[in-house]
C-alpha cells in the first residue's frame, strides 16, 4: 500500500502567492489545497484535517491570529504563518497564541520546503509517541530522562533537560521564550532572563563550541531552535 502524500492548506488571499506556492508544493510531493478566506480555511479545517496549514496573518475577513485561536481549540494540526508583517510582536504573538513557525515575506521556497518538513516530523514524532530524540550527536531518552553527546552522558538539571526536551520535541520549529517559561517554571514566570540564563548553561554542557552553537539556535527577541532531526 502507497502512503499518501502529505496534505499541505495554504490560506492566503493573494493570487500571487497561490500561483507560486501551488505548483512548487505540488512538485515537492504535496497534496495542495487553497483558501483565500479565515471563514474558508476554518471550514476546509473541519471537513479534513490537512498535515500543514500554511497561514497568512493578513486575511480579508479576519486576524490570522484568530485563525489560529479557533484552529488551537480542537486541532493541534502544525501551523506555519506566512507573513510579511515584520513586527516582533506580531511574530511572538502568533507563536504564543500556538503557530507552530514563522516565515517573513517574501521568503524562499528551499526554506519553507525545510519548515514544512520540519513540521510534519514533529506531527510524525507527536503521533508515535516518540521515546527517544537524536541529531548532531545529541541524544536524549524521554523514558529515562537522560541525555548523551557523542554516546558521553551529560548530567543536565531539572529545568535544563526540561527546557531541552520542549526544543526536541519542537525540533526544527522555534520555541517563544514564553513557552519555554511554561515548560520549566510554570505560567506565572515572565522573566526571560531566566530563559537566557539556562540556555547558556545547556550550550554550556552540550555544544562543542557553546560560544558559537550549532545545535540550540537563537531566534532574536523570540526564543530559541534546536535544529531539526
């Protein structure tokens, strides 16, 4: 039996836009389905939960933001906001609020090609409830809540190996350092100065060179990615 292709919905209202993306998602393998409306993406949503949703944040009928609230109420679908709305905040509000990945228009396909294939492991690795985690020779076991560079165990506190295992569970994609707040103190902490702090620690104990990572990346005034697998 022949898996089918994964299905991409790219919501934008510009014929442009869906003139590129429809043709060069196609050739890379994609089922590409197309929504020019926040009305029209949330209906298409509900009759069939595509793999990606790729969402503009500039719809004629509503906020992509509020397509993305609505979407997070019943569907943890992967979601790639594609915007040419440059602010940090539009940006940090989107991710908080649950997109999964932030592009800037105009962007090039090679690079959105990477994110959706870095969405669709983190839903293949969501979906099998993935126990372990590897790349670039860092290597981290849920089950035992251990971790290991180049096959040497790395002996990681609480909050560093919880915040490195919300960056590998999100490979790939970038983590807001309000969610990485949450994943190691909780919703009432906003300081993240705390973040930056153990991140430091945690390039500190994994990164060959931690005065130049390769493995946790900075997203500048964002969060933090930890590459993709």
């Amino acid at each position: 039996m022949i898996d089918a292709a994964p299905s991409i919905l790219v919501v934008d209202d510009e014929p442009s836009i869906q003139r590129v993306l429809r043709p060069s998602l196609a050739a890379a393998g994609y089922q590409v389905s197309l929504a020019g409306t926040g009305t029209d993406a949330l209906s298409q949503v509900a009759h069939a939960i595509p793999d990606v949703i790729l969402l503009d944040l500039g719809l004629p009928d509503m906020d992509g933001k509020d397509v993305i609230a609505s979407l997070r109420s019943w569907t943890v679908a992967p979601i790639i906001v594609l915007s040419a709305r440059h602010d940090e905040t539009e940006r940090i509000a989107a991710l908080d609020m649950g997109a999964d990945d932030y592009v800037i228009k105009p962007f090039q396909m090679g690079e959105l090609q990477a994110r959706v294939r870095a969405a669709l492991r983190y839903r293949q690795r969501r979906q099998a409830g993935q126990t372990t985690f590897s790349v670039g020779g860092l290597h981290i076991d849920y089950v035992q809540r251990s971790v290991a560079v180049s096959g040497q165990p790395v002996k990681l506190t609480r909050k560093e190996y919880d915040l490195l295992r919300t960056l590998a569970q999100h490979a790939g994609q970038v983590v807001t350092h309000k969610q990485l707040l949450a994943a190691g103190w909780g919703a009432t902490v906003t300081d993240t100065q705390f973040v930056r702090v153990y991140i430091g620690q945690l390039r500190q104990k994994i990164e060959q060179d931690p005065s130049t990572p390769r493995l946790i990346l900075t997203e500048s005034g964002i969060g933090y990615r930890l590459i993709g697998d």
